[in-house]
C-alpha cells in the first residue's frame, strides 16, 4: 500500500463521535429516567386517589349507618312510645350536619360530589318533612302516626336513600377499581419503558466500545505494532487507511514517515551501488590494465636475460608471479566491489558466475529471463550471493539450489541442504542485511529453516515497469 494512498470516504472525528455518542447516551438516560419519575408520580396520584375512594366509601357507609340509626329510633318510638328508645334517632340527628359535611366532601369526582349532594337532601327531607314530624305526632298521641300510610312512606323513603347510598358506593368501588387498573397499566408501561430505555442504553454502550475497539484501540495497536517494524528495520510496513479522521492522521503522517525513509534508504543504497560499480570500473580500467601492463613488460624482461643470470631471472620470475597474484586479487576485489558481468549480461549470467566460483554444488535456474532495472539486478545479486555466502560458511551444505523468476515481482529462492534451524531471532547481520536490501525495494524476504532440513530464502522484488 502507498505511504500517500488516502482514504476518500468521509472521515469521523474521534471528537464528533464521542460528543454524539454521548450526547445520545445521555437523552437515552433521560428519557429513561423521565419515565420513571413519571411512574412514580402516577403512582404517588394512584395511592391518593385510591385512599381518597376509601374515604369516600368510608363516609358513604357512616351517612348510611346514620340514615339506619335515624330509622331504627323512630321505628322503636313508634312502636313503644317511650323516649328511652329514641336515643339512637337524637344521638344520629346531632351527628348528621357533620356527617353530611364530610360525606360530600369526600366526593372524589364532580359527578360523585352531585350524587353526594343529591343523597343528603334527600336525607335532609327525610328528617325534616317525614322523621321529626312522625316523632312529634307519636309525642302528640296522633293514631295517624302508625298508620299504614306512614309507614309505607317511611319504608319507600328509606329503601330509596339506600339504594342511592348503594350506587354511589358501587360507582366510586368501579372508580377505584379502574384507577387501580390504570395505575398497573402505567406502572407496567413506565417499567417497560424504562427497560427499554435502559438496553438501549447499554447497547449504545456496547456498540460504542465496539465502535471505538474498532476505530481506536485496534488501529492505535497496529501503528504501534508497525513502529516497532519499522524500528526494526522494515520500511515496508505501512498502516491502513482510517474513517476516524485523526487516527487517519496519524496513519498518514506514520506511512509518509516510512516511504520517506524508504526513499531515503532507496537513494543512499542507489548511490552506493553507483560508487561500487564506478569504483569496480576503475580497478578494472585503471590499475588492473596498468598490473597487466607491467606484468607483460616484465615478462619481455625476463625474455631479455640470459638464462645464465640465475639472480636476475629469479628475481623476475618472483616480480612476475606476484604481479598475476595481484591482478588475480584485484579482479577478485572488483568483482565482490561490483561484478562485471552483472554489468554486462545481467543478474542470471552474474549469478552463474558466483555459482562458478563456489566451493559448493550450486544449480541456477531461471524462468522468463530479462534485463530489469540496473539498481534492482546489483541489489538482488547481492542478496543471493550473502545467502548462498551463508550457506557455504554456517550451513554446512553440500548442495545449494537457486531459483530466479522474472514478472511483475522477482522472485528469487535460495536453497541448501545444510542443518537449518536459521530465524529472526538468530539471525546475525548478515540476515538483518539482506531485509534491509529487500524492504528498501518494497521487497519481502521470508526465511524457512526447520532444524535439520536445510533454508529456504524467498526473496520478492517488485519490478518497476
């Protein structure tokens, strides 16, 4: 992935986020928590409008207690005449202004409060125009007093009130009952709604700790995970894309760091390749020509003495056979400085001649030869030539294997049949080399070196078109 690639979706700030998701957090809870105050105060209405209908059906019972007394005195006057047995009537007719007061106060509704009304006028009547005349015509000795006609109003009087009294009770027991039904109804409501609100809640929660896990934590733990990469020395490593727009930021800024390095790398090993290869030209052009130049006049000199000038010859043949080692020395020095065949023939010839020259059976093979970039062909040469370097030194190989294949990648394998067991964390410089020369080309280099059973290198190059 490039350093420079940006994500072209519309970012989210991490601010933005947490405001939003707090500010819905924080109307859920509301909300939940309105609900709940509202339940408790229709429960707080509920419990008095329910001991208000008690006090109503209280004071109901006590009017129609007091009706019965009044009642039942004047019946017993009627039938003894005697005073002692008007007591119940005096003590209920003392008690009814009170009694009558409360009894419409109580009213829980203004339809009750007219019913409520309506009842003690009606009791009101009752003692005025039948109870205290009828007592005064038995005092007066009227035979009227007893009389069927009496007593039938009296009995149609009192059944009448009764069942007033009868209603107005059942209705106000029906409005209880339906206040208590809509007080469960809305306490179950107010319960489900603040349940509801609650796991929304906790969702909201649960999705944003996702949400953040996913955008932040996560994120924040492979740009760390990269930095340690890079640290190490793989400026290949890149950190994705991000819809958080500063963890994109930060992604950002953390890869151009990276291709920056890269390209940093890339250059200073371009230009050294470029002073190898400058330097491997002027050994070979400069004082390798001038070597075999005194080397062939110093040759013609000893063609020039006579055979009997035995310390003349000696000392020629000596200056001979060190001018060839130090031809021999010098074409071997500008070969591992920067070979010429790399120059000339390209990577495969190059590594066919290290192959030549190696004390250990070493078979190349390649697949869709061709020239490539000069800085890509010396990089990989090098690459192969420190591993099967390694291979000879440390593996203990008798046979190396290597496996050059060109495309939109190079991909070059380098195996021997040596002890194995190489890997990161025992890998000396050599290794840690080889990585640096790989990664500064985006490149990848893998190891596979189980103990006994040799090491693989597979080295991969992209190829610039």
């Amino acid at each position: 992935m490039s350093a420079r690639q940006e994500y072209r979706g519309r970012r989210l700030g991490l601010t933005s986020l947490t405001v939003a998701a707090g500010g819905l957090l924080a109307s859920l809870i509301c909300v939940a928590f309105s609900v709940l105050l509202w339940a408790i105060a229709d429960a707080n209405n509920s419990v008095s409008a329910r001991r208000a209908s008690r006090t109503a059906l209280v004071e109901a019972g006590s009017m129609k207690q007091l009706l019965l007394d009044l009642e039942t005195g004047q019946r017993g006057f009627v039938i003894t005449e005697r005073e002692p047995f008007l007591q119940p009537w005096r003590a209920a007719r003392a008690a009814y202004p009170a009694k009558a007061r409360r009894f419409t106060e109580s009213a829980t509704s203004q339809e009750q409060r007219r019913t409520a009304e309506q009842i003690t006028r009606d009791v009101d009547s009752f003692l005025k125009d039948y109870s205290v005349p009828l007592v005064q015509m038995v005092r007066r000795g009227d035979p009227a007093a007893s009389g069927l006609e009496m007593t039938a109003e009296g009995k149609r009087r009192v059944d009448t009130l009764r069942a007033e009294f009868d209603q107005y009770m059942t209705d106000e027991r029906a409005q209880l009952a339906e206040r208590t039904d809509a007080a469960g109804a809305n306490s179950h409501q107010a319960v489900v709604a603040a349940t509801v609100g609650l796991a929304a809640s906790t969702a909201l929660v649960t999705v944003f700790t996702v949400l953040q896990h996913r955008a932040v934590v996560r994120p924040v733990r492979g740009t760390a995970a990269a930095a340690e990469q890079l640290a190490g020395g793989d400026l290949g490593v890149r950190v994705p894309p991000s819809r958080v727009a500063e963890i994109g930021a930060l992604g950002t800024s953390f890869n151009s760091m990276a291709a920056s390095l890269q390209d940093s790398r890339r250059r200073i090993m371009e230009s050294t390749e470029a002073v190898h290869r400058r330097t491997a030209r002027d050994l070979h052009d400069g004082a390798q020509q001038r070597l075999v130049s005194l080397m062939i006049g110093l040759r013609l000199a000893r063609e020039l003495v006579p055979d009997t000038e035995t310390a003349a010859t000696d000392l020629l043949d000596q200056s001979i056979d060190n001018a060839q080692t130090a031809i021999n020395e010098l074409r071997e020095l500008a070969s591992g400085i920067y070979p010429l065949v790399l120059t000339v023939k390209g990577l495969v010839a190059a590594v066919k001649d290290l192959a030549s020259r190696c004390p250990v059976v070493t078979v190349v093979e390649s697949k869709d030869e061709r020239r490539i970039s000069s800085t890509v062909e010396s990089n990989a040469y090098f690459v192969v030539a420190e591993a099967v370097t390694n291979a000879v030194k440390h593996a203990q190989a008798s046979r190396i294997d290597v496996s050059i294949e060109f495309g939109d990648v190079l991909r070059i394998k380098v195996a021997d049949d040596g002890i194995g067991g190489v890997g990161k964390s025992t890998a000396g410089s050599g290794m840690t080399g080889l990585t640096d020369r790989v990664a500064a080309f985006d490149g990848k280099l893998t190891i596979d070196s189980p103990p006994g059973d040799g090491t693989t290198l597979l080295i991969q190059i992209p190829v610039p078109a």
